[in-house]
C-alpha cells in the first residue's frame, strides 16, 4: 500500500492485489482488545472510581459499537475501493485515517494481548502454530498504520 | 515560535487573591500514559499532538518519556478533564490512567 496523491481532505491509496484482502482480513478482526480491559487508575479505587470506571467502559462499548458499523460501511463502499489494474484505489478522508488508526491499532494491542504482551523486542518474539494467525494480524496491522502515518504526518506538520 | 514578551512593570497581586497552598486547590488529577512495547514511537506521538494538540516536539519529549521510563505524565486536570483525556487516548488503545494528585 502506498499513497498515490492527496488533494485537500482526500487522500488516494494504491491497493496492491495482495493488500486489500489483507486489509480486510485485518480489519474484519476488530475489535480485538477486550472489553473493560482499560483501568480509568492503576491504584485504589474509590466508590466515585468504579462508577467513572463503569461510566468510561459503557463510552467505549458505545464508541466500540460506532467504529464496527463505520468499519462495514467503509469495506462495502464501491467509491471508496475502485478496481485499477491489477490492484486498488482506496480513498479515505484524514477523518476516516483517525479513526482507522485506532481500529488498527485496537487489531494490533488485542493481539499482543492474545500472545500474552511480550515484553521483549517483538522481533524475538517466536509465534507458534496456535499464536502464529494472532502474531500475522498484529504485525499487518501495524503495516497499514505505519503506511497511514507516513501520508498524514507532512500534512499535520506543515 | 517567537517567545512571549516579558512585561516591564510587575502585575499587582491582591493579598487576598494570591494562589493558596497546593492543599487549598481543587484535588488535580494527573493523567499517566503508561509504555506498551507494542505501539510504535511514531503513533504514540501522533495520539499525544491530536488529542492534546501539541506541537510535534512536545509530543515527542513525552513520547520518549513513556517509552524510556515506561510512563508520562501528560497533564493536571480536573477530575472530569481528566476523564475526557484518559477517554481520548484509550479510544487509541494506548494504555492511560489518571491517578488522584496528592
């Protein structure tokens, strides 16, 4: 994947014929991370904590809930996936790279959490047969945010 | 950025308005992103300049920070702003907290 050009809300992405199934694969994943897996605080919780806590788990359910069907939206939409070639043409506004982001990056925590957060260099990490679809989905998605990243990050800069 | 200019003339302090003790104030509560090896240096950062929308070199001194300490402070807020950030940045799924500051 690569970004062909940007003109100003619309960036146009180069799907090889390989990335878009793994774009899919990737984000049919979502959501990865398990529910209620973020503490609001790490130390002492208090009465007023554990409504705030229930309160934040119930906002990101809901938030959980709005990025699947945006997500469904997004992989059916025939004018944001345009067939060019032997490849793809996907065109996404810098709102919809935000929001995929956090889905990509939801798909990339879930599974280190799945394959029990290594903490060593995730280079070292040896996935095995039953952690190696966990370890492919993690290590994908981290590529299509990397390549989001580096089309957003001149245009947030200047 | 060109720095802010220093006044000339002190500004007046009433007595009775000047800052209480740390004591006296509204309790603050510190927002903590805590280091998961997992995230890139690169997103980190992103997250910290949109959701606190600071310029790319602060985000990064804090992006460091996490990553070389394994957490940073980010901010003293109120307990309902702090709230909103730790909401903000876990919609990201990086680890976040916000602790009570004594």
């Amino acid at each position: 994947m690569r970004l062909l050009r940007k003109a100003k809300d619309r960036f146009v992405f180069h799907l090889g014929p390989r990335d878009r199934p793994m774009l899919r694969a990737v984000l049919n994943r979502y959501p990865v991370v398990p529910s209620a897996h973020q503490p609001l605080s790490r130390y002492a919780p208090s009465r007023d904590g554990e409504i705030n806590q229930s309160l934040l788990d119930e906002a990101l359910a809901e938030q959980r809930q709005q990025n699947e069907r945006q997500l469904h939206a997004l992989l059916r939409n025939s004018r944001r996936f345009r067939k060019t070639g032997a490849g793809w043409q996907m065109t996404l506004s810098i709102a919809d790279i935000e929001w995929l982001l956090q889905v990509l990056n939801d798909v990339r925590v879930g599974s280190w959490i799945i394959l029990g957060s290594p903490e060593q260099d995730l280079w070292d990490f040896v996935p095995n047969d039953e952690t190696m679809p966990h370890a492919l989905a993690m290590e994908m998605a981290g590529y299509f945010q990397q390549r989001l990243l580096e089309a957003i990050t001149g245009e947030r800069d200047t | 950025m060109a720095e802010t200019a220093t006044p000339g003339v002190a500004p007046r302090i009433d007595p009775d308005k000047e800052s209480k003790s740390k004591s006296g104030l509204e309790p603050g509560y510190l927002v903590i992103c805590w280091n998961d090896p997992v995230n890139f240096m690169d997103y980190v950062t992103h997250v910290f300049q949109m959701v606190f929308g600071w310029q790319r070199k602060k985000a990064e001194f804090h992006m460091l920070q996490v990553h070389e300490l394994g957490k940073s402070v980010l901010t003293r807020e109120s307990m309902e702003k702090a709230e909103h950030y730790v909401h903000q940045l876990q919609k990201y799924s990086l680890h976040a907290s916000m602790e009570r500051d004594e």
